[in-house]
C-alpha cells in the first residue's frame, strides 16, 4: 500500500485563537534572517528565543508566525516530531509570550522535488518574463497541491523543493500527532 501523505497547516478557525509575531531575541530585537527558519535546510541554533504575540487568545499546540510563517509547537508536538522524525527537523526552544509551558521552533530541514504538476489543480513556474531572475524554475502558483509519492523515499516530514511554504507529514506522523490532540493545526492530503 502507497504511504500518504498530508499538508500540516495551521487551523484559523479555532475559536479565540492567539496570534504569534516573528521570534526576538531576548532584547526584543527580531531575528536578523528570519527567512532562515523556513528555508528547508539545517541551521545553526539561533539561541535564547521568544516569540510575543500580536493578538492574546486561545494557546496553540501548532501554529505559525504572522510573516515568515515561522511553525512554533508545544512541547507535545515537538516530542512527535522528534521522535518520529528526527533527522528531518530542528527543534529549537522558543519562550512564548504569557506561557510557562516549553514551546519549540519548528525547522523542517528536508525539501524534496515532489510536485505532481499534472495532478495539482495548478501548477506554475517563474519564467523570465516575470521579471523576477532569482525565481526562475521555482513554482508561482500552487493550488491543489498533489505531490509524486515515489519520490519522498523515506522522508517523515519535509517541503516541498521550489515551493516551501507547506509542510508535508507523513501519515504515520499525522496519526500520532492527532493522537496528542493538537490543537491549531490541521491536515489536507495531498
């Protein structure tokens, strides 16, 4: 039987949900290079973090940042991933405005060239003629996002290569994590 596959994205429509700003150091200061955290490649440990919020509400086990979409988990979802995918991500303690709880940094280190353009309701690359150079070859659009399942290989957790922003899990992954009982995040096959 072919493994499946889920897009982890984050839940809008949680009643009263909280929502988290880019992460600072411990001086308020944001994080230089932001970008880094959702690039799809190991980085160095960023040291001491917190994340304030732009808006208080309703904690989250899985959410994202309001402008890299930087993924922040709790301690239960950070323990599934590092268990179930450890060499497919970094967890990086993060300090979350108004919680005592343990919250992680989420860093998805394993992009794959996966798309199914022929399967994905659309599916668009950057040409020349969209004046943007440095995106040629990588996707513009995605919608419907389908990916080929024969070549993820062994891979827990990644994203997409030429479009990074979705999060893909595998479904023995999704599975324990809706076995915590997350709360924020949601999952759509793809």
């Amino acid at each position: 039987m072919p493994r499946r596959f889920f897009e982890l994205d984050l839940d809008i429509d949680v009643p009263g949900r909280w929502y988290l700003r880019e992460p600072t150091d411990l001086d308020g200061k944001t994080v230089p290079d932001i970008w880094a955290f959702v690039s799809g490649k190991p980085i160095t440990a960023p040291g001491p973090l917190r994340v304030p919020l732009s808006r208080p509400g309703q904690t989250l086990d899985f959410d994202k940042t309001t402008v890299a979409g930087t993924p922040i988990v709790s301690a239960r979802i950070a323990s599934v991933f590092r268990e179930l995918a450890p060499n497919d991500v970094q967890l990086f303690p993060v300090d979350v405005q108004g919680q005592s709880e343990p919250f992680s940094l989420l860093n998805v280190m394993r992009v794959i060239r996966c798309i199914d353009d022929a399967a994905c309701e659309e599916a668009r690359l950057w040409t020349t003629e969209d004046g943007r150079p440095d995106k040629v070859g990588e996707y513009h659009v995605v919608s419907g996002l389908r990916i080929d399942t024969s070549r993820v290989g062994d891979a827990g957790v990644f994203r997409p290569w030429g479009y990074l922003l979705p999060i893909i899990v595998a479904g023995h992954l999704k599975e324990a994590l809706e076995r915590t009982g997350i709360v924020g995040g949601r999952f759509v096959e793809v």
